[in-house]
C-alpha cells in the first residue's frame, strides 16, 4: 500500500475519491471517521488519507491527483481576484459575479 493524498479540507478529499471512484482504481481511506477525536489526539493523526491498495495504480492516481488539485488551485485562485468589466470598464471585487455597475456577467 502507498499513501497517495492527504488533506485537511474534506472536499479535496471527496474530489479526489470521486475521480479514483469513476476510474475503479481501488483505495482505502485512513481517519475517516476520526474528526471527532481532534483535541484528544494531535491534527496529523486526525487528517484523513487516501492510500492505494495496489501499487500498480501508484503512476495514474497520482497523475490524476495532481492535475485535480492544479484544478482546484487555479479555480480558486481566479476567483480571489479583482476584475475590470469589458463593458463599462468599471473595477469589481472578487465577490461579484456580474459588475454591480451595467449588470454583464463576469467573464
């Protein structure tokens, strides 16, 4: 067995079973259920962890794992920034999806 993902954000976590899942690659999950113990036990032993069963998998999994977490990175970084609407050309926070000034939506 080799460990082939480990984080603390539980969505990254279920991203990436769900991409193992579609491509039948066989896994185990370690800490699954041990959030409930952070404060009796340290953090790292409570993080949840994604292990191959079979090493032969070890080259796919994680070529899929890291281009799905460069995914990740890219769509939550684009989606920090300000941007300037091609419209009016007014400035927007990150938050807006649509230029609160002339309503087009952000592109």
């Amino acid at each position: 067995m080799k460990k082939l993902f480990s984080s603390l954000d539980r969505f990254e976590i279920q991203a990436v079973r769900s991409e193992l899942d579609a491509l039948s690659i066989p896994y185990l999950v370690k800490n699954e259920y041990a959030g409930g113990a952070v404060g009796e036990l340290p953090w790292q032993d409570a993080q949840q962890e994604l292990w191959l069963i079979d090493d032969t998998w070890y080259q796919r999994a994680s070529a899929i794992v890291s281009s799905l977490v460069a995914r990740m990175t890219q769509s939550s970084e684009g989606a920090n920034n300000d941007w300037v609407c091609a419209f009016c050309a007014e400035e927007n926070g990150a938050a807006f999806d649509h230029c609160w000034h002339c309503q087009t939506l952000r592109p």
